[in-house]
C-alpha cells in the first residue's frame, strides 16, 4: 500500500472497530444502526482509496444512503424499545443465534487465514478493461453463486427487520361511529366542545393560524390554534388581542364621526 493508503486505513481501521463494537453492545437499536453506517461509509472511503471507485460509491450510495438509512428511519418511525430484546419469542433462539455466531467467526477466520494476496500485476490484469468490468466478470462468473446466496440473506434481513419492527395491535381499530359517539361521552362528562373547534383568525383582525378566535364575550378560543404553534411561543396573548381590539374600536369611532 502506499502512504496515502496506509493512513486511511489506520485512520479509519480504529473507528470501524469501535462502530462495530458500537453495533453489538448499544442499548438502542438507533444507535446501533448508526453503528453499522458509520462502518459502511468508511468502507466506501477505503475502496476509493484502493482505485476501487465503483465499490466505494456503491457501497456509500446504495448500502449506506438507501438500505441503512431506510433501515434507521423505520427504527425511528416506529420505535423499539430496548426492553423488547428481553423477550424471547422463540424458545431457545439465543442459543442457536449464539452457535451461528460461533461458527459463522470460525468460518471468516479460517477464510482470512487461508487467503493468499494477489500481486499488483494480476490486480492490474483484473482491471484492464475497467474497474466496472473487471466486477462484473467476476460477480457473474466466478462467485456468482456466493453474490446470489449474498442477495437471498440481505432479502432475509430486510425481512427479519420489518418482522422485528410491527407491532400488533392490541385493541380493534375504532370507528368513524365509534369516535362520534366517544365524543358525546366526553362532552357529557368531561364538558368538551362537541362541535368543530373553531378556526384560528375567526372574528379577530389577523386571520392567521397564530392568532386564536375570538368568543362571543371577546376573549380568545385557546383551542382554536395549534400546539406546537402555542409550544414555540408563536401565538398572540390574549393582551395582543385586546389591544388589537381597542386599536378597532378606536379606528371605528374615528370613521362614524
């Protein structure tokens, strides 16, 4: 390897081991998955610093920007707890799925210690129609049952993630009918509006979705406006508003005479 190269690896070699190590003993599946894209993308940055640039921006586009990040945003959206991998479904899984790791670390160490480096001129040889090619010919040819078997267990793990993040339902989805008469309840023992609630602006001098509605009795309608608008501190005070109203009154007063 050249310098260029060795620093890249010992630079990015130290970060990819913590990330992978992130992987195995974070509490949150979030983070793990950060995990697994921070050893993702770092691996892109060492195939471009091999020449191999189409591996690089394979594996940063599609592995990292499409599948991990699909992966993590439907961690996100959904939501799994931690308390979650307590809970073991199927008897006995931990034990298999620790024999497979056993085995599956015997296997990459035994294929590691048997690998014999090519030299630079048949890696040149490999790549003199272009890199691209030289992939294609390899992937469909050589190791095209190895890429096959690859895509089958990428097809499970998609598979195993959306089966780990549904969630079943507990209660029966409720009813257009279900949720008026849930209304009529709540406004006989809770006292709530059983109409729409009014819209923002109503009978006030800025009709916008940060200044309330005003009551019949000239006070505002606090459920006329959003939350998250009263959560930033958006919303007009009431203050606002009546001096609004008394600025009206007055402009009113000074037209009829």
């Amino acid at each position: 390897m050249s310098g260029f190269e060795s620093v890249m690896f010992w630079v990015l070699a130290p970060i990819m081991v913590l990330a992978s190590l992130g992987l195995l003993f974070a509490r949150k599946a979030v983070h793990a998955a950060l995990g697994v894209a921070v050893v993702m993308v770092s691996l892109g940055v060492i195939y471009l610093a091999q020449d191999a640039d189409f591996l690089g921006v394979i594996q940063v586009f599609v592995y990292t920007g499409a599948v991990m990040m699909l992966f993590l945003f439907v961690l996100m959206l959904v939501g799994v707890d931690s308390a979650d991998s307590l809970v073991e479904t199927i008897t006995g899984q931990r034990w298999v799925g620790l024999l497979l790791a056993v085995g599956l670390g015997v296997l990459i160490i035994t294929a590691v210690g048997s690998v014999t480096f090519a030299s630079p001129v048949g890696l040149t040889q490999a790549n003199a129609e272009g890199n691209v090619v030289g992939i294609a010919g390899k992937i469909f040819t050589q190791y095209v049952w190895a890429f096959e078997v690859t895509s089958a267990l990428l097809i499970t793990a998609a598979m195993g993630a959306m089966v780990l993040a549904h969630r079943e339902r507990l209660t029966p989805r409720p009813s257009q009918a279900d949720l008026s008469k849930q209304r009529v309840r709540d406004y006989g023992e809770r006292g709530k509006h059983l109409g729409p609630l009014p819209s923002p602006g109503v009978y006030a001098r800025h009709n916008a979705v940060d200044t309330p509605a005003l009551l019949p009795d000239g006070t505002p309608a606090e459920s006329s406006v959003s939350r998250v608008l009263t959560a930033r501190g958006t919303v007009q005070s009431p203050r606002e508003l009546a001096d609004d109203l008394r600025e009206v009154a007055r402009n009113d007063e000074e037209l009829t005479r």
